[in-house]
C-alpha cells in the first residue's frame, strides 16, 4: 500500500512526499524508536551501540548518553543489511572517509567496485560514493549491499542524472524525491549543504574570496538559486528534509558549501557565517531526532586550524566534525594527500572527530587504486597519531607494543604491528641485510643490536674475521 505525507516547512511551504510501505518499513514501524537518537533519549541501547561501544571500550550508558546529546552519531540506515556500524564523535577513535565513485570520463562501475574492494580491506570506516554521471543508482546499490563500512552520498549530485534535466529544470519536490531514493537504497549519510541561504550568499557576495565556492555540491545549489532567484531548498524545506531523514534513520552531514578552497579563504565571513547557520540547522534536526554531523575546511594555514575546531564546537553544539584536510598549503599538487594529513592530525587532534582522505590525485584527476591506497594510509596515519594525543583508549598501547618489537628486532611482530603490512613487509625483502637482526641501513651498527648485545653483557664487535666492517 502506498500513503502519503505532508509535512509543513519552517516558512509555511509544504512538500507532498509519497512513500511506499514495505515489508521493511512496517518491521521498522514495530521498534519502540526511530533512531540512534531517539532510542538514547529513551534509554534503548541498540544492537549497533552495543557494538559501538565494545570497539570503543566505552561503557554503553556513557555511550548513550553522547548520543542523545547529538555529541556522537552511529550512520546506520534501517536498509544497510551489511553494515559494520561505527560511531563518530566525542570520546571516540577518529574515523576516516573514502570518496569513490564513477564520473562522465571514468564512468565503468566494475573499476570503482574494484576500488571499494580494496577500501573495505585496508578497513575504511566509511565510504562516500560521489558518482555524477552514469549508472549512479547501480553503483550505489551495489556498493551498500557489499559495504561493511558506512556510506554517505551528496544527493544534488544525482539529481541531473535521476531526473535527465538541466540544473536549473529540477524543481525542490524533486530534489527531496533523490534524497528518498537514497534513503530508500540503504545510505548511512547524506551530505547537505542547507547553510547556503540567502543570506550566506549575500555574505558571499558582499565578501569577494580568491577561489569562490569549491564545493561541487555547493556551486551547483548556489547555480540553482542563482538560476532560479529562489531559496536553497534544503533550507527551505528543511522540515521535509529532516521527515525523510528520520524515516530511514539517515545521519545528515550539513555540508560546508563555503568551505575555503585556498588557504587565503580560511575562516573568511562567508565560511564562519554558514556555520551560525549550520549550528541552528543543527538543534532542529535534533528536536526531530535526527543525528547531525557538521563538514569543515577545507585549505587553511596550520596556525588556524585549532581555532577553527574550536569555534565548530562552540557555534555547532558540540556535533561531531567531518573535516577535509584541512590542506595546510596550496603548492603541493601531486602530495596533497600530506597536506592533508599534516592538516588532518592537527585537526583531529584538537577536536575534528572524522577525516576525509585526500589522495595524490586531489585537484588533478580521478584517484586510481594507487592513488586511493596512499590517500587512505596518510589519513590512518593522522587519525591515529592524533587519537594518541586524545588519549583514546588503545591509541598509545598499539605504539608501546611496536617500540617493544623493535627493541627485541622481532620483525614478525613489527610486520604485523605496521599500519600498512604490506609496504613493511616489501620494503624489508626488497633490501636483504647480511645479518638478520639489523637491517641494510646501520647493519653491524644497528643501535637496537649493539645495545642489546652490550645490556646482555655480551661482546659487540663492529669488525668480520678480517678486520674490515
């Protein structure tokens, strides 16, 4: 059976959205919650907190708690049967995102499958399926079903191709409609760039930047308003929005439309006053108990990155911060994924609490499976380097057990220790030493092996039989 909605917006408008009833959705309506954030306002510990807060090592009921205070957010949609839910926010291991997907000039869906493959081995937290052209739906469909990690998706991307309509021809009911759609489909987050009103935009104009706006999904809705001289309507119809939201239990993502695009934008008026607006976006998805994640920069100088996190956490409430970088430089095109990850631990460290890698590709090409696997370690690295400075339980004990492996150069351990085995593992028999216990840089000088020998009270010689080195 079909039913249909009418939910009134913030200025009066209304949307009529129509839904279909299904086998999922009445399971769904027998729960005593609609999502994460409500069963944590009712005290409900969910099957996906439960495992939230064993990876964690977190007590369920502090976990509840941060929850309900929108301080934590688990992207779990009803539809995502082959989840692995993960939790993003206060308290918790920084998480990383991968943005994949297929495009007009790479449009083979077998070639991206193959790179989520591969994300999902090297165990990305998420995945952000970007697709602008082409069998979007397929891809998305396929990637949610095999995908133990969360998925995010921009819906403005889809609509041209959903609907096979110009930009300026999509009208709002429409725009909602590809929100559903995805929901329907099993997506855990959605980014959404409803910070960008008129009244942003008139910031935007009255302040020139140096590279305008770089968010592709904040260029196409401000192409939409400029086009049409209307209202953004995610913000319009924001009520509408938040209704589709609940429904599926979709974790929205408010996009920073006017995130810097160069390090001369950083924390620029039109950036800090789409996040005021972001903020009271955020107390009224959480009145309808609809978990909130807040986007961020973007390029930024590393002396204002602190305070950036800061001001996030003061104007947003404390929702957790979904940060792209920061790129601490602009010269570096073909290393941006260091950029990043300098940015990114910097960042996370004072208080971001979810990474978007960033590849060697950023700003030049669609990332190749290489470029992919380079992107995500340098972002591991960052997530993790600042999770030892957050003192999240387990950080710093991965690093001691490592320390403790080179100390007794027991190379197994140290391969199976390494964030990235792999690479450890080929540099090491790529370069052979003549001794198993140092390696080809110090050899016979191996600190590790002479301090040992000497702490044993053995004999340390530096020369062979022959008197040579």
């Amino acid at each position: 059976m079909s039913r249909q909605y009418t939910t009134t917006s913030r200025e009066n408008s209304t949307i009529n959205l129509k839904y279909t009833t299904t086998n999922q959705e009445n399971s769904t309506m027998s729960r005593q919650y609609t999502t994460q954030m409500d069963a944590a306002r009712k005290g409900i510990v969910t099957p996906q907190m439960a495992v939230v807060a064993e990876k964690e090592r977190m007590e369920t009921e502090k976990l509840c708690h941060l929850i309900a205070a929108g301080k934590v957010v688990i992207p779990a949609n009803i539809n995502h049967k082959s989840l692995d839910p993960e939790g993003i926010g206060e308290g918790l291991r920084t998480k990383i995102n991968v943005n994949l997907g297929v495009s007009k000039d790479c449009p083979s869906v077998d070639a991206e499958l193959d790179k989520v493959k591969s994300a999902i081995d090297l165990k990305v937290e998420a995945i952000m399926d970007l697709s602008s052209y082409g069998k979007t739906q397929d891809f998305r469909t396929k990637l949610i079903e095999i995908s133990p990690s969360m998925i995010g998706t921009v819906p403005v991307y889809d609509a041209i191709g959903y609907f096979d309509k110009d930009l300026k021809e999509i009208t709002p009911e429409e725009f909602l409609e590809v929100v559903k759609v995805h929901g329907e489909d099993g997506v855990d987050f959605i980014t959404i760039h409803a910070g960008l009103n008129k009244e942003t935009v008139q910031v935007f104009k009255r302040n020139p930047r140096t590279t305008n706006i770089v968010s592709r999904g904040g260029a196409l809705t401000y192409l939409w308003m400029e086009l049409n001289n209307k209202e953004n309507p995610f913000f319009e119809f924001y009520d509408d929005l938040l209704t589709i939201c609940e429904k599926y239990d979709i974790t929205l993502s408010l996009g920073d439309a006017c995130r810097p695009g160069s390090i001369a934008d950083a924390t620029d008026a039109s950036q800090v006053k789409e996040l005021m607006v972001l903020g009271e976006l955020t107390k009224r998805a959480w009145q309808r108990n609809v978990q909130v994640m807040i986007e961020g920069p973007g390029h930024m100088a590393i002396n204002e990155i602190q305070a950036n996190m800061l001001l996030e956490k003061k104007l947003c409430h404390g929702a957790p911060f979904y940060v792209l970088g920061p790129i601490v430089t602009d010269v570096a095109p073909g290393y941006d994924h260091i950029t990043s990850a300098i940015g990114g631990a910097i960042a996370a460290a004072n208080g971001a609490d979810f990474l978007c890698y960033v590849t060697p590709a950023e700003h030049l090409r669609l990332p190749t499976e290489e470029d992919m696997r380079e992107g995500i370690m340098a972002s591991k690295i960052a997530a993790h380097a600042a999770d030892i400075a957050k003192g999240v339980p387990g950080a710093l004990e991965w690093d001691l057990k490592m320390s403790r492996a080179r100390q007794s150069l027991d190379w197994e351990s140290m391969f199976n220790l390494a964030i990235d085995e792999k690479k450890a593992r080929k540099y090491r028999s790529d370069s052979k030493p003549e001794h198993e216990d140092s390696c080809t840089m110090c050899g016979k000088m191996c600190s590790m092996r002479n301090m040992n020998r000497i702490m044993n009270g053995e004999d340390v010689s530096l020369l062979d039989s022959c008197g040579k080195q």
